[in-house]
C-alpha cells in the first residue's frame, strides 16, 4: 500500500469538515468540524514525516494540537458567553450583521 | 523719410477707435468729432503721401515700411511691414477720403443714437483695418486687415442688436464670410507650401517657377476668398441682409470699400493669375454670373437699401470680371472701382437722407415725387444715377464702357459670352435704377399724410454734394490721357500683354452700350411713371417672385446647407447627451447596479460567509490544477 | 494522474490491512458526524474519529504524537466539548430543514470540487524519491527524538506555545466569568433573612429531597410535610425538558401494592 493513501484519507476528512462548518446550524458542531479539518492536517503532516524520513512534520503537527487545544478552549469560552446572553447556541441568530 | 509715415494711416483711426471703446460713456460728449478728426488726418496724411509718389520716379514709387518683425518660426518668417505702392495708394485715397465723409455725414445722421460714441468707434476701426488689408506687404498682414473688417462689418451691421433679426443678420454676414476667409488660409498655406514665402515680393518673382497647379490651386482660393468678401455667387447672400445696419454703414462698407476688397485682393494677385489662365477664367466667369444675378435681384426689390445691395452685387460683378481679363482689364477694373465707390457711396447717402426725412421708411412705394421736398438729395442722387448707368460724360460711361472692351475682346467664345452678360448687365441695370429713381423721386405722391418729407441738415448734404462731384468729374479724370492705366502699369502689367485683337471699335461697342441703356431707362419711365399704388402688387409673374426671393439664393442656402447642417448639429448634440454622457453615466449606474447586487451577499450569515470561502478555496485550487497541467 | 502506480515505497501489509479496516470507517464517522441530529451524536462519532487518526499516527512511526491525540484530543478537547453541550443542552435537536437558500448546494459542490482536486493534485505530485520511513529517524527513540528536536531547533516555538497556552487559559477565564451583580450576601445576613422574612415557616430551610419521600433524585420534586410538592425544589432546567418526575409514583401506597406488603418500612 502506498503512503500517499492516508494524504487522501486526509483530504476526505478535511473535505467533510468543511462542509460541515458550513451546513450545521449548532454553534458546538461547526466547532467540531473545525477540529476535524485540523487533524485531516496533522495527519497530513505526519504522513509527510513518514515519507521524507524526518520528524519536522511530527513537530508541527504537535504544535498544531497545541494550537488547537488552546483554540477550542476560547472558542468555548465564547460559545458559553453567547449562549448566555442570547439563550441560543445556533450560529445563524447572529446575524445582525446583515445589510 | 516719407515711408516712415505710412504706419501712421493706419495708427491714427486705431487710435481713436481704442480712446473711444476704452474710454467708455466718458467720451460721449466728443467722441464723434475726435473720431471724425482722425479720420480727416489720416486722409490729409494719405494726400501727403500721394504727392510725394507723384514727384518720384516710376521704379521708386513703392515704398516700404516694416513695423517689426512678427512671426520668426523656423523657415517661416514674416514681417509686419507695409507697402505703399500705386496701387494702394488709389485705395488709401478711396478709403480715407469717403471714409471721412461718411464720418461727417454720421454726426448729423446718427444724432439721435445715443450710442453714437460706438459707432463712431468701430468707424474708426473699420478704417484702420480697411488701411491694413490695403496696405499689408504680405498675405498674411493682408489678413490681419481681412479679419479685421469682417470684424468691423459684424460690429456695424449689428449696432443695433436689441432687434433679433439685426443680430442674425450680422451673424449671417460673419459666417458666410468665414468661408471666404477659409479660402483666403488656403491659398496663404499653399502658398507657402509652393514658394516658401508669403510676401507679395517674394512670391511675385518666384511665380514663374512654380507649376501650374499649385498656382491655379492658390487662384481659386484667392478667387473663393474675394467671392466671400465681395458678395459675389455663390457667397452673396448675406449682402442684402446687410442692410439692417446704420445707413452710413452700409455706404462706407457695402458699397465702397470693404466689398471691393476681393478686387483688391484678386488685382494684387495678378502675378499668380496671369499664370494660371483656368483660374483667371472661373474669376471671370463668376463676375458675370454675379453681375446678372444681382441686377435681376435688383429689379424687383421695394426696399430701396436691398435695390442698391443688389446694385452693388452686380457692379463688383463687373469688377471681378474686369480682374478676370487679365492685364487689360486690371486697371479697369480699379477704375471702376474708384468711380463706384463715388457714386454708390453718393446713393447711399441719399437714400439715408430719404430715410431721414421719410420717418425711416425703406419702402419705396411709400415714396413718390420727393424731388420736390427733398431738392438736394434728389439732385445728388441724381448725378449717381446717371454715372451707374453709364451715361456720358459722368464718371461709369468711361469706367463700365471699358469693361465692356475689355469683355468682348477677351477672344473667341469667351468674348462673347463675357462681352454679351456685361451688355445685357447694362440694359438691366439702366432698368432697375430708373426705376428706384422714378419711385423715389418722380412718379405720383403715395406716402400718407403723418410723413412730412424734408431736406436734410448740412452735415448731411455737404457729403452727398462732394461725392456727386466725383460722380461726375472722377471718371473724365481717370481716363484722359489713360491716367489711371499708366499710373497702375508698374503693378499690375497692365500694358496690354498679350492683348486680343478687337473685336468691335471701342465707338461702336460705345454706340450698342447706350442704346441697351436708353431701352432699359424708356422702359423704366414706361412702367413707372405714374405709379400710384402704395401696396407691394401680389399677383405678378413668376420671375418678379423668384427675384424677389433673391433668385432663391437663401432658400438653397437653407436647403443644402442649414438643414443638413442642423441635423449634424441635433444628431451630434445627442450622440453626446445620449452615447458619451450616457457611458459616462451607464459607468456610474453600473458601478451603483454592481454595488446593489454585491450588497446582497452581506446577509449576515456566518454560515453563508463560510460557503463562500469555500468557494473561494474551490477556486484557487482549480487555478493550482490548471497551472500545473 | 496516477492512483497507485507511484511507488514511492509499500508499506508492510499489517498497516495495509489496519488502513484499509480503519480508514472508510472513519470517513463513515466523519460523515455521520454531519449528518445525525443530536449533538452529543456527532460528539460521539467525532471522538471514533480522533481515536482512528491516533491508531494511523502509531501506525506511522509517530507513537509520541498517538498517545498525545488520545490524552489530548480524545481525553481533554472532547471532554470539553461534551461538557458545553452540557451546559447548552444536551438534548438540542438540530431541524435538518435548511433555512439559507442555495448553501447547501454551494457548500456540496464546492467540497466536492475541493476534495476531488486534492486527490487529483496529490495524485499528480512527485516526490522524487522512494519514501524512507523513519526507522533513522527514530533512531534514539522517537520520544527522545521529538525531544532533541523540539529544545534545539524549535525552542523558540515551543515557548512562544506555551505562553499561548497560558493566555488561552486565561482569556477562558475572563470569558467565562460571570460578575455579581448584586454584593455577596455575608452569613449574617442571610441569617437575618431567613428570621425577619414574611413567615417562619422556612426559618429553619426547607427539607432536602428524599426527606418526606422515598427518592432523593433531582429529578423528583421534594415533599412538604403536608405531602404536596414543593415548588422550591423542582429543578427549572429538568423541568423545561420535561424529566420531572411524578412523586406519587413513590409514594408508601404503590410500593406497599408492588411488593405486597401493606404500610411495611422498608
């Protein structure tokens, strides 16, 4: 089996993430998705340490999780803070924004 | 150095015409006199002149002045310098000395006018501009002078602007003579072109070499710039609209000086004509059309002004066609030039001083056995009368009887189609002025009782009086003992190069003018003599209509030119309104629709603004894809 | 465009057949994950998903970075998130009727474009050279090696992360935080409360769930004295879901009827 198959793994992923972020309408969800298209990149990154026989793609795909760890907690944070004042966690009520 | 002196003719009525505008209502009180006085002493200073030519030798007799040099661009030099030579100095005499008449005849006649200072302003002007064109030793000083009366000319025929129908009518004569000052730019651009210089001198010795293309090019330009300075077919419209001006306006402009200019311009051009026979043909031939046409407007004018318009049409007809006979007819030409400044001039004043008496009446069939109110006029205009027909021993027997020589011996076909037009010209002409005179003048009293006709003031009549003095002595002076032809010989070749054979002996040629003359004037007295119908008749012939109609002159004009032109003018109007400001303005609405539709993307939606990165990511790796194929 | 045909190395077929098991079973999670209701479902799923990716990163040579996505990702980003959903709404069902017109279908084909031209260019892509695998690589260990690594070249990174982390922390804090409105209320006071309010009846507190009942579960209002249920104690947010329970479901009667022993003590 050839290593490339787990870019193409990665790339599914990171596909199904992003239409995940832009049709769920739960605040909590979209963030999930958000998360699944970080790992499909980390896996990327590691399948590309494998191939070129160094270990920078591991580095960085720690400090990816690092990132993403930090991420998920503030963007939590904010989630909780919304759901507070607006009683709602569905990102499409705040649309004030529109024209 | 008497050359010296010569910028000082024209200087002195500049200068009164600028005092005068730039001093404003100031120079109300003594404007006209000053002006008056200028003009007087340019024509002292034009005889001083005179007499010091006449005591030098023939070859010496061309004095030049330069001013300063004025154009020095590359090979392109020109001078603003002036030549005073036999030529000019006939028209400087001309100018200055109806000029000044015609000045004392406006103080009286303008009396009432309370922008008489304005008048006698651009009076001065015209003078001054008039001298220039005359006197400029190149053609293009020539065309400062030319620009400068058609300047002067729209001035004077619209003095009275509050009227609309002045205003257009002065704005016709100014446009239609652009064209002609078109042609005048073209033959000076392909003159330089051909010989490299523009001044009278230079080119008069490099004519020879030139071809004779070039030359019969720089002919019908010159001959299409005299055509619209002169009222001659087909640019002639304009002259009898010209009449909306001042009375002594139309004396000193229209009938004496500025519209013989073309002659002027075609005679002092004789060196080219002479050499491009084909252009000295079509010169003729439009002296003869004009001259015919204008004496058949004339026969059916009611306006006494437009009958003399018509009548000076057809007697600078007969100049251009005189000019256009080479060198036996150059000096005839200014002969008759000279004497038809005297007694149109005379005409004109006379019938300002009918004017005068009549309440401003023009309608002639409102005239009627005036000799008896008006006995100095009627007696001038008299005297002017006669010379314009021709009649012995006044001044246009001699001047119009040798253009008719000249006409008839020109050779072959050409002889006597020019030689047949000029004698028909004389029978007409001899009709249609008996009959302003007999309208006038004799006949039976038609005018209502609220006109009390009476003589003019001094002012008025001494002018009259010395100009029916030149109609009668000027033309006897011209030509004893050829005066005139010697005196322009040195300019104009005038010796009798490549003169035909005669035709007829100038007697009898003589005998058949008079003739035509007394059936043209017994007809006249026939049809007029006891004319007592106040009102213009309705139902005349079809030809009394199209003269009346200026032969349909304006009607072409409009037809072929105006609307046409108006349309280019509406179509090209709204091309702009419509096709660049549309497009100028479709940016601006297209700019605001684009923004309107971009506006709809803003909806607020995260999740909207989500998909359209995706969108934008699908994109960008399509672009990798294609880039990489 | 090749598939398989680029051979930069095989892999050994025990990783074979663990990717080809694991990997359509994780995109299948993936895709349930956008698909289910429920959030807590797509919760679920996601954490298959994290759980899969740690086995392919063991199955790499990446054993450190494995262990890491478990205790990290699996353990603490997903606990996370199952605690929001908690405090949000566990049972928040999501319509799966699509309010915005035309996302759908701009976010379909987009994603579709998107994952087809990855695969295509991934496939399109030359490496040059046949893959190493990082047996050298991991020569002292792969932990050590991550570590030499990671405090030699890449120091300056590591610490800038972890002054991130920090700020993470505290901006969760600051986010979070809710202020008093009102100042706290001392034990003084609440004592004064409880003695000068309308009546004495609540002087001493109210009796605890389970005190007049048989069952002290939130979900089940307590009893008063009288036997009426008290209105205090009734959880709000059970009781906009609906989980109240009756309390006369327990009540001495019914038990005494279940298990046939009449006014019996248990």
């Amino acid at each position: 089996m050839n290593p490339i198959n787990y870019l193409y793994v990665a790339s599914l992923l990171f596909t199904i993430g992003a239409v995940g972020v832009v049709v769920r309408r739960n605040a909590i969800v979209v963030f999930m998705c958000i998360e699944l298209m970080l790992n499909a990149a980390n896996l990327a990154f590691v399948t590309f340490a494998r191939i070129n026989g160094n270990l920078e793609g591991q580095i960085v795909a720690f400090f990816t999780m690092v990132i993403a760890a930090c991420e998920v907690v503030i963007g939590l944070a904010i989630i909780v803070t919304i759901y507070r004042s607006r009683r709602s966690a569905s990102v499409d009520d705040a649309s004030l924004l529109s024209r | 150095m008497s050359s010296n002196l010569i910028g000082y003719l024209i200087g002195l009525p500049l200068f009164g015409a600028a005092a005068l505008l730039l001093g404003g209502r100031r120079t109300n009180k003594w404007g006209h006199i000053s002006a008056t006085a200028l003009s007087a002493s340019s024509f002292a200073l034009g005889l001083k002149l005179f007499n010091d030519m006449l005591a030098l030798p023939t070859e010496e007799r061309a004095m030049h002045q330069k001013l300063f040099s004025w154009i020095h661009v590359g090979g392109f030099q020109v001078d603003a310098g002036l030549l005073l030579d036999q030529l000019s100095i006939c028209f400087v005499l001309l100018i200055t000395g109806v000029g000044t008449l015609i000045h004392i005849y406006s103080i009286a006649y303008m009396s009432h006018d309370h922008d008489r200072r304005r008048f006698f302003a651009y009076l001065n002007l015209f003078i001054s501009a008039m001298l220039l064109l005359v006197l400029g030793d190149s053609y293009l000083n020539l065309y400062v002078g030319w620009e400068g009366v058609g300047l002067a000319s729209y001035l004077l025929i619209g003095f009275w602007n509050q009227k609309p129908a002045y205003a257009t009518a002065a704005k016709k004569a100014f446009v239609m003579n652009r064209i002609g000052d078109m042609g005048l730019s073209f033959a000076i651009m392909i003159s330089f072109v051909t010989f490299g210089a523009i001044s009278f001198d230079s080119i008069k010795e490099a004519a020879p070499q030139a071809s004779t293309a070039a030359l019969t090019a720089i002919g019908i330009m010159l001959l299409v710039a005299a055509t619209g300075k002169s009222a001659q077919f087909p640019l002639q419209a304009w002259l009898g609209d010209a009449m909306a001006g001042p009375t002594p306006v139309s004396a000193l402009i229209h009938a004496a000086t500025m519209v013989t200019a073309g002659v002027y311009l075609i005679t002092r051009s004789n060196f080219i004509f002479d050499l491009a026979p084909n252009a000295q043909t079509a010169v003729a031939a439009i002296g003869a059309i004009t001259l015919l046409f204008g004496a058949l407007v004339g026969t059916a004018k009611d306006d006494i002004k437009k009958a003399l318009a018509a009548s000076t049409m057809s007697q600078i007809g007969y100049m251009i066609l005189g000019a256009g006979l080479g060198p036996a007819g150059y000096a005839f030409a200014i002969m008759h030039l000279l004497t038809h400044g005297f007694f149109k001039a005379g005409m004109f004043l006379g019938a300002g001083s009918v004017m005068h008496g009549m309440n401003d009446e023009v309608n002639m069939r409102k005239y009627g056995a005036l000799r008896k109110f008006m006995p100095i006029t009627a007696i001038t205009f008299g005297l002017g009368y006669l010379a314009i027909i021709g009649v012995p021993p006044f001044a246009g027997f001699y001047s119009k009887d040798k253009l008719i020589e000249v006409a008839l011996n020109a050779g072959g076909i050409k002889g006597y189609l020019f030689g047949g037009a000029a004698l028909l010209g004389a029978a007409i002409t001899a009709f249609y002025m008996s009959r302003v005179v007999i309208l006038t003048f004799f006949s039976q009293k038609r005018w209502d009782d609220n006109a009390h006709p009476h003589e003019s003031p001094i002012l008025m009549w001494l002018p009259m009086a010395i100009l029916a003095i030149g109609s009668v002595a000027s033309g006897f002076l011209f030509t004893s003992g050829d005066a005139l032809k010697n005196w322009l010989e040195p300019v104009v070749a005038s010796h009798g190069e490549g003169e035909h054979a005669e035709l007829l002996p100038p007697m009898t040629v003589s005998v058949i003018a008079l003739t035509l003359v007394a059936i043209g004037v017994g007809y006249a007295i026939f049809k007029y003599r006891a004319e007592s119908n106040p009102n213009t008749p309705e139902n005349v012939s079809i030809f009394t209509r199209i003269a009346r109609r200026d032969l349909m002159q304006d009607a072409f004009n409009e037809a072929v030119f105006m609307r046409p032109g108006q349309v280019l003018t509406k179509s090209l109007v709204s091309i702009d309104e419509n096709v660049i400001d549309g497009a100028v303005g479709g940016v601006g609405s297209a700019a605001v629709g684009s923004g309107q539709l971009l506006r709809k993307l803003q909806t607020g939606f995260v999740r909207s603004y989500a998909a359209l990165m995706l969108l934008g990511v699908a994109l960008l790796l399509l672009a990798i894809w294609v880039v990489t194929q | 465009m090749n598939f398989v045909l680029e051979n930069i190395g095989k892999t050994a077929t025990p990783e074979a057949v663990q990717f080809y098991i694991m990997a359509p079973l994780a995109i299948a999670a993936a895709l349930g994950m956008l698909i289910v209701k429920k959030a807590v479902h797509s919760a679920i799923l996601m954490a298959y998903v994290m759980l899969s990716l740690a086995f392919f990163y063991i199955a790499q040579d990446a054993p450190f970075l494995g262990i890491v996505q478990i205790v990290v990702y699996t353990g603490a980003v997903m606990m996370l998130f199952l605690f929001i959903l908690m405090l949000v709404g566990v049972d928040s069902k999501e319509s799966l009727v699509e309010t915005i017109k035309g996302i759908r279908f701009t976010a379909i084909t987009a994603s579709l474009g998107i994952g087809v031209l990855l695969i295509v260019l991934i496939g399109k892509a030359t490496f040059g050279f046949p893959a190493n695998g990082l047996e050298s690589a991991n020569a002292g260990g792969n932990v050590q090696e991550i570590a030499y690594k990671l405090f030699s070249t890449y120091v300056w990174a590591f610490e800038v992360v972890s002054a991130l982390l920090i700020t993470a922390a505290l901006g969760a804090m600051v986010l979070a935080h809710s202020q008093r409105v009102t100042p706290r209320a001392t034990q003084r006071e609440l004592a004064i409360r409880r003695f000068r309010g309308k009546s004495l009846s609540d002087a001493a507190g109210k009796p605890a769930p389970g005190v007049f009942a048989r069952y002290n579960g939130v979900d089940v209002p307590a009893l008063l004295p009288d036997g009426s249920p008290a209105v205090e104690s009734i959880n709000e947010t059970l009781k906009a879901r609906g989980s109240v329970r009756d309390p006369r479901e327990f009540s001495l009667k019914e038990i005494a009827d279940f298990s046939g022993n009449e006014g019996e003590m248990r």
